[in-house]
C-alpha cells in the first residue's frame, strides 16, 4: 500500500516538472520570419503603361528587419527601376521606402498593415516590422526608486 502511494507521488511530480520545462522552453522564443509573402510588381523607367502585364515577384516568408530593395527582388531590373506597387500579403505590419536601402523615413509613419496594397508610387525598398519578442526578460518593469 505504502508503495503505491510512493509511486503516484513521483508520477506527480515528474508530471508536473516536466510541464513545467515545457513552459520555460516554450516562452523565450521570438519570431525570426513573417507569415505569409509581400507581392511586388516593377516599374520600369519609360514603361508606364498598364501595372497588369508588369513583371512581378513574389517575397516568400520575410525576413523581419531585413530590407528588400529592388535590385535584390528584380537583379535583371534596369538602372532606375522601382516598385509600382507592394501588397502586404504576411501577418506583420511593412515600412514601405522611396529611398534605395530603406534609407531615410519610411513614406509613412505607421506601417502598412496586413492586407494593405500601395500603387503607383515609386517605391525603392521595404522592410518588415519585426514581431514583438516573447522573451519574459523584455517584460521586466522596475519599480521607481523612493526618495
């Protein structure tokens, strides 16, 4: 009888350590690549004409932070190309840029959220917004000191 009791007891207890490391594996991960894709569409100088037959790419599971510009989404792309339009199909929000290498201040303040489409500007480069951290040391908060 008193073995019985012995060994429920560790299974009680291995049960609930071993949940235990699961949550502590589980949590101070972050996400390292959007979901979803971002659909670009080149413009070309000197062929405006209609964004339809225009040669378009599709940027599969983004890097978050990472800038994409034109030259590396087109390489064939001729001197002075653009984005004609970037389709934010991912589950985190895009800074869009008209300058190359996402230099300067994104075209807007806030990102472009998903499901959002930017046409007919001359767009150079774009780069996603990283995910929030899941990290419980970024959560931390101090507590103001007395005086």
């Amino acid at each position: 009888m008193r073995s019985q009791r012995i060994a429920r007891r560790t299974g009680l207890l291995v049960s609930a350590g071993t949940t235990a490391l699961m949550l502590v594996v589980a949590l101070p991960t972050s996400a390292s690549a959007a979901v979803g894709d971002v659909q670009v569409v080149l413009g070309e100088p000197g062929n405006e004409g209609p964004i339809i037959g225009a040669p378009r790419k599709l940027v599969q599971s983004p890097t978050d932070g990472h800038c994409y510009t034109v030259k590396e989404v087109f390489p064939e792309a001729p001197e002075g190309s653009y984005f004609r339009s970037v389709s934010n199909h991912t589950n985190t929000s895009v800074f869009i840029y008209e300058a190359d290498a996402c230099a300067g201040a994104p075209r807007d303040r806030t990102p472009m959220e998903p499901g959002k489409v930017i046409i007919g500007l001359p767009l150079r480069s774009f780069k996603i917004v990283p995910a929030p951290s899941l990290n419980p040391e970024d959560f931390k908060t101090s507590t103001p000191s007395a005086s």
